[in-house]
C-alpha cells in the first residue's frame, strides 16, 4: 500500500525535483485548512491506485514557507503535477477523484 510521502523545504528537491521515473503530485496544504482536509482521503485513494506510477507528496506551507514562497503557492489547497522535475500542471482548491485522475492520466 502505498502512502502519500510528508515533503519537507529539505526534502522537496530529492523528492520531486529529482525524480526522473514517475510523475508527482504535490499537495500544498495546512492543518487549519478544512479544504485541505476534505481533499486527503482522495489524495490517499490516489496514492494507493497509482501505486508504482505516481509519488504523492505533501507539503505543509506552515512549516515549509520556502517551498511554498518559490512556488508562488497564495491558495491552498494547491495541487501540483510535477514531471521529470518541472511543474507541468496546478490546481486550486477542491478536486473530485474523477477530476484529479484525468489530469493525472495526461502524465502517464
């Protein structure tokens, strides 16, 4: 079973920028957030269907301000697709699973 991994500002370059082999999702996110929260079961679900084929990360923008600052993350939560290290694509706020599998599936 796999688990979404906790991303730190020390963590993030080995964790996402540096993976060559799958597509990663990164989800800005706080404690506080209620959106956040809403979104994490899916978030997990994810992780576990896509097992072997996508890394899924969090970053908390409380306690990681440096990542959050160099991506210019203003809303959370923010969803962001990495590939071979770049940002490919971002989404804001609430995503349904079926959503967030589509766009995930363009990365595959």
């Amino acid at each position: 079973m796999s688990a979404v991994i906790n991303v730190t500002d020390d963590t993030f370059a080995q964790e996402v920028k540096e993976e060559k082999n799958i597509p990663v999702l990164v989800d800005f996110w706080a404690g506080w957030c209620a959106p956040c929260r809403m979104i994490a079961p899916v978030l997990d679900a994810i992780a576990q269907e896509y097992e072997g084929r996508l890394k899924v990360c969090k970053v908390d923008v409380d306690k990681n301000s440096k990542t959050s600052a160099e991506y210019g993350i203003m809303s959370i939560p923010t969803l962001v697709i990495f590939k071979d290290g770049e940002e490919k694509e971002r989404l804001i706020g609430v995503q349904s699973q079926e959503n967030l599998k589509k766009v995930i599936d363009n990365y595959l």
